[in-house]
C-alpha cells in the first residue's frame, strides 16, 4: 500500500501507519479550543471523556492551557515525535500547520477545513497543494473536511462530530470509512439503537491524498476489524478501492457500501445507444460488484447487515445457494418469501427427509415452498425441534424464521429455541438469521447474543439474505495484449466518431466478420453487377450520422439494382434533412443476412469507474427494453457468457419452447474480443448493434458498428 508516495517497505510502513491512525501514542490538536462546547473543543472533550491513555498535545499560541494540559505555540514545539495530528483550524492556517506537521515527521494528520476542491478553482489549487506536501513528507493525510477518527477500543474519539458525546459509545469489529462527515455520527447513533458498534470509524472529507480504497488497505490487518462499511459519493481512485476489496475478500472480511451522487456525465456524452443503456449509476454498481463489494440499497441494510455478512459468510462455502423460510404466521412468512424471492434468491422450502422427520413428530410443514407451523410455533419443543430439523439438513443452504406475536409477547416460547437449537447444532449445521414482525427489541437482542443476526425491516432481511446468497468473485481480469493489427488498425484510424467502415477494419483485426459488402464512392455509378447475392443493405457511411435508422440512412430489402438506386437517392436526401450538410464518405452495401435474433455489445469509458462493457437485446427497441446487463471490462469468457443469461431478451437465442439455438458460444466470443478494446486508451466507445445470432454453429456476424477514438 502507498502513503503519500512513500511504499519502498510495504509491510513494515502500513503497521507503522495503522498504529499512528488507529492507536496513536501522541496526539496534537492544532487549534484545540479552551471554550467547552465549541467545535474545535470536542477532540479533546471527547478523548478525556472516554478515558484515551495517549499523550494529548493541544496547539494554540494564543493560550498556556487548554482544557488543563499545557498548549503549544507550535506542532514542532512538542518535546517528542507526534503519531497523529489534528488540524481544527481555518483554511489557509490549516496549510501553514500541515507544513509544519511535515517538517515535524507527524505520520498521519487529519484536517477539519473546508475551502478545498469543493470551493471552485482556487479551492482546488489549495487542494493539490496539501496533497503535494503530503505526499513529500510521506504524511497519511485525512481530509480535508475531515470530522476525524474514532477507535471505540482505546477511547481514542478524536472528532469533531457531536454525536460522539453521548454517554455510551457501542464497540465492535466493523470499520466505517465515510466521505461523509456526519454519517459516522448517524450510524453510531442508529447502530446503538440496535446493538450494533464499530471499531474504528474515519471521516474522509475531500480525499485529497487518502481515499476510501487507500486507507481501507491501511486498515485491511487491523486486530480488531472483521468488515467494512464505506459511505460513499464518488470514486476516485477505482484501482486503489479494488485492491483495498480484494485485500479484504482474501481475509475473509466483506465490505459493504451505500453510494449516493453518482454522475451521469458518462451517459450525457456517448453517442451510442451503449451509454443510454449503462449510466454510471450502473457502471458502477457493477464496478462494485466485480470487486467483491456488496452495495446496499437501504441504509438501514448498511447498519445490519455487514455484521450478519461477517458471521455467517463463512458458513455458506459448500452450501446450496437456496434459502428455507420458517415462520409462526403464514402471513408474515409469505410477506418475508416474496421479498427474498423478488431478489432472484431460489426458495427451497423443506426437503422430502425434513418434512418426514417434523412429520413424525407431528408438527405441520405446511404446504408448498413456506414451512408454516403456524399455531404450533407457540411451543418452545415444536419451534426447537422444527429450526435442528431444517438446519441438520444438508438441502438447507440458510434458513429464515420469520417471528410472530410470540417474539414480543412470548420470546421464550419462539425466540429461546431458535437461540438453543443454534447453540446445540454441529458445525456442519445451515445458518440462521431471524425476523420479527412486531417491534420486538428485547427478542432482537437475544437472538443477537446467541449468534442469531436479526433485522427490524423484511426490505433489510431479505436484501442480507440475497447478498449471502450470491457468491463474490473479485478475481481481476488478466489485460490481454491487443493484436498487433489491431493497434495497427487503431493507429491508422483518425479521431472522433468513425465511420462504420474504419469502425468496422478495427472490429474485423480482432476476428470479428460482417457481411460480404462493398463500398462505393459518393459520386460512383452503381453498376448492375456488383458481384453480391441480391436482396441487399444500402448504408450511407458519415461519421455524422452514428445512428442510421435516425437519419434514414439505411434501406433493407433491396431486391434489385434499380430499387437499390432508388434507395441510395431517397437515403441522401433523408439525410441532409436530419443533418444539413453531413460528410458523405461512400455508400455502403452488403448482402442482407438473416438469423435468429439481434445483440447489441458495446464499450463505454465510465469517468468514475472506467471501462464498462454492455450487452443488450439489440436493433432499434435496444433502448425502450433496457434489458441489458453490465461488467468492468475486459470480460473473461464465463463472465461473457453470465452476462448473456442475465439479458431475458435474449431465451429465445437459448432455445426456449424448442425453438432453435443460438449460436451463444460465437456470441460470447465476440464479446470477449470486444471487451478487449478497454486496454487501449484511444478507444473512449464501441458498439456493434446489431450483432446478428445465427443458428447454433453457424457463428455470429456484425451488421453495424460505431466506434469513438479519441
């Protein structure tokens, strides 16, 4: 990992570091306050008030004492090295104070002032300016705009967020890593609500030299930490964020994220149908997903279920990816079956052998897919024996009991046997988590306490149990070497929107075939012998006209030679209504091909994430369906091949109802080869659409293709 441009000693800087960050021996508040209650005040109210053991060195010229310790004129002044520093004061002092922490070796330095990069261009210019001295010094810098760091092990609140004077401050072995000041204030307050507790928790700010996915590596060996809540706005380091998952996924420590503010900038300027479809809300949310980060769509879900994703992740390796739903209600249970089901989960309901086995017990399984007691959920030996019968199931891959009135009125009746069947199940036995209907704290905190995760919402219980459900891979995909003719193609090709015949010479370098064609000159007779089987595709070929249907550029059908000329006239003056004066390099003409189906694949350049392949249901409805799905480019060939079961459009290509197949193996294929154009800068956007899907066997062949070269 790298700090501020300092990474000769991996291993031995980032313990040094995460020992300053997370339990510092000395601390300096640069523009600590004397006046209980003030902003700047509350670092140190709040690290006395919670017993921190560390040496507090306030800095303020303006005073001797602060708060009862000695004050310093200067960060320099302190008679001996600073671990980390807290900057409390106004923009350009903040600067000035940075500086000396550097030329007094402060390893980690956090910086409450705004006036930044969100203050226009001299905001920015003041932010590169601290991201250089810190990356001189070698300084691990927070901020700015940063309300500071917590650790609730060690008492160590150094923050300036109100919410950490409450009288009780929740422990526990989740970090949070926030872009947003006030949201580390907010989950400590509604996780204590339910129990729940940190280890460590970082305000960010602006990022200037640290982001999420830097310092989430910092802190991927900490003792105390088991998993990851980010709080984010943007991404602004994409590599760095996907080392930081991959280095949490290796250890067995899940990370989980709620992203709000993602841009559509990458939507508002491709020209292809590819970026309508994606949107960098989608480009990211894959981005995330190809890393092995789970992103939450509630934020009640970013409070319960990193901790729930922490205990039983690891006891999901080798079970079926099926979840069983018990419950006492068959209302309740059914309201909890449908949200899960909604989230493409598969609901297994108990196996022929469990059904046997509660049946010779005499306790009802109910019917069909939910395993519904009901009344006879009210008996603490019916709910035990019916929870170690569905967990001793090897069929069972997680079991959810959904709770009744019992829960809030009755809890040793249904909650007790749930905790004592969990306690007295093998290892090899099916996780459980719970959700009680009624508002039913004191039951919630049972089943916690017995190792039984549990949600107030059936949104937040179901949108955990999909994520246990669905197996993370955050492998990164090897970079192939593009062909030489490729790049050579690439070379030759001018910059901007390319036509469709130099789009189509970089395409064919990578083995990508289209149909047999022919272009002509603007101004060339059109012979009756062209040497192609009639009927045929007429094309006007412009690099102001990237969608043809649009402009009426394009005629299908053509079954003669007069028809064809007839077509080339109306097609130019089609044109030059949709776009006075466009460039005509040629026309186009191709013998028209039939198959079973059309695909759109495209490329686009995401500005938070980066390159991001689509695949979609192609032709001109492409946009009205929006059925598509999306990856981080390249793809490999199984992720090729996923994406194509993701598009419903596309179970006619797979043969649905005996109809033919596709030829779904040539289709990823191409997909693969396009996705490979990620590994050339130049190339900001590709879509072939349509790609036409003959017969299985028969291959796949590229009827149109739009290319930006930059």
């Amino acid at each position: 990992m790298v700090v501020a441009g300092m990474r000769e000693e991996p291993g031995v800087m980032s313990a040094d570091i995460l020992r300053a960050l997370s339990a510092p021996n000395t601390v300096a508040l640069i523009g600590a306050s004397d006046t209980p209650g003030r902003l700047t005040a509350r670092p140190l109210t709040f690290m006395q008030k919670n017993a921190f053991q560390g040496r507090i060195y306030p800095v303020n010229p303006g005073r001797d004492t602060v708060m009862g310790l000695r004050a310093f004129a200067s960060v320099r002044d302190i008679p001996e090295p600073v671990d980390m520093a807290y900057i409390l004061l106004n923009t350009e002092p903040a600067i000035a104070a940075l500086e000396e922490c550097a030329a007094a070796g402060v390893k980690v330095v956090a910086m409450l002032a705004d006036g930044f990069a969100e203050a226009g261009e001299e905001g920015q210019v003041r932010q590169r300016r601290v991201a250089e001295i810190a990356k001189a010094a070698g300084i691990l810098l927070i901020g700015p705009n940063s309300m500071g760091v917590v650790n609730t092990a060690n008492g160590f609140v150094c923050t300036s967020n109100a919410a950490f004077g409450t009288d009780f401050l929740p422990k526990g072995r989740l970090a949070v890593l926030s872009q947003s000041g006030s949201v580390i204030g907010t989950l400590v307050s509604r996780g204590a609500e339910r129990g729940i507790g940190y280890s460590l928790l970082v305000s960010l700010g602006n990022e200037a030299a640290t982001g999420i996915g830097a310092l989430g590596e910092v802190l991927l060996d900490h003792a105390d930490t088991d998993g990851y809540l980010l709080f984010m706005e943007t991404i602004r380091d994409p590599e760095a964020l996907a080392n930081f998952a991959r280095g949490a996924a290796e250890r067995g420590k899940p990370v989980v994220a709620y992203m709000i503010g993602q841009s559509e900038e990458g939507q508002a300027l491709s020209v292809s149908h590819t970026g309508a479809l994606t949107g960098s809300s989608r480009a990211v949310s894959a981005f995330l997903a190809g890393i092995g980060i789970r992103q939450v769509q509630t934020f009640e879900t970013l409070i319960e279920a990193p901790a729930a994703l922490s205990r039983l992740g690891a006891k999901m390796h080798g079970r079926p990816r099926q979840v069983t739903v018990m419950s006492t209600t068959g209302g309740g249970g059914a309201m909890v079956l449908d949200q899960i089901s909604a989230r493409g989960v598969a609901i297994a309901g108990a196996s022929e052998t469990a059904r046997a086995t509660l049946g010779a017990a005499g306790i009802p399984a109910g019917h069909g897919k939910l395993v519904d007691v009901t009344l006879a959920g009210a008996k603490y030996e019916t709910m035990k024996k019916t929870v170690s019968t569905l967990i001793a199931d090897p069929e069972t891959g997680l079991l959810v009991v959904a709770i009744g009135s019992s829960a809030q009125f009755n809890p040793e009746l249904a909650v007790r046997p749930i905790i004592d069947a969990v306690a007295e199940a093998g290892p090899d036995a099916a996780p459980v988590v719970a959700f009680p209907l009624p508002h039913a704290p004191e039951s919630m905190r049972l089943l916690e306490a017995g190792g039984v995760p549990t949600f107030r919402t059936v949104e937040t219980c179901a949108e955990t149990v999909a994520m246990l459900m669905t197996e993370k891979s955050c492998v990164a995909n090897p970079a192939p070497e593009l062909p030489a003719k490729t790049r050579a193609a690439i070379d030759a090709a001018p910059s901007g929107v390319l036509d469709e015949v130099d789009a189509g010479r970089i395409c064919a370098s990578l083995g990508i075939s289209g149909p047999r064609q022919m272009l002509l000159a603007p101004g060339q007779e059109i012979s009756e012998d062209l040497n192609l089987g009639w009927p045929l595709v007429a094309k006007l070929v412009s690099p102001d006209l990237p969608h043809k249907t649009d402009a009426g550029a394009i005629r299908v059908g053509i079954s003669n030679h007069d028809d064809l000329v007839t077509a080339v006239a109306a097609m130019r003056a089609s044109a030059e209504a949709y776009h006075p004066g466009y460039r005509l390099k040629g026309i186009l003409i191709q013998e028209m091909c039939s198959g079973l189906g059309e695909v759109l694949v495209g490329l686009t350049r995401d500005p938070l994430v980066g390159p991001v392949l689509t695949v979609a249901a192609g032709g001109v409805m492409t946009e009205i369906y929006r059925d598509s799905a999306v990856r981080p480019a390249p793809v490999s060939l199984p992720e090729a091949q996923e994406m194509l079961a993701e598009v419903k459009g596309l179970a006619l290509l797979r043969g649905f109802r005996g109809r033919p197949e596709g030829d779904l193996a040539g289709l990823a294929d191409l997909i693969v080869k396009v996705s490979t154009l990620a590994n050339d800068p130049r190339i900001e956007e590709v879509e072939i659409n349509p790609v036409l899907v003959r017969e299985k066997g028969a291959s796949v062949v590229m009827l149109d293709a739009l290319i930006r070269r930059g």
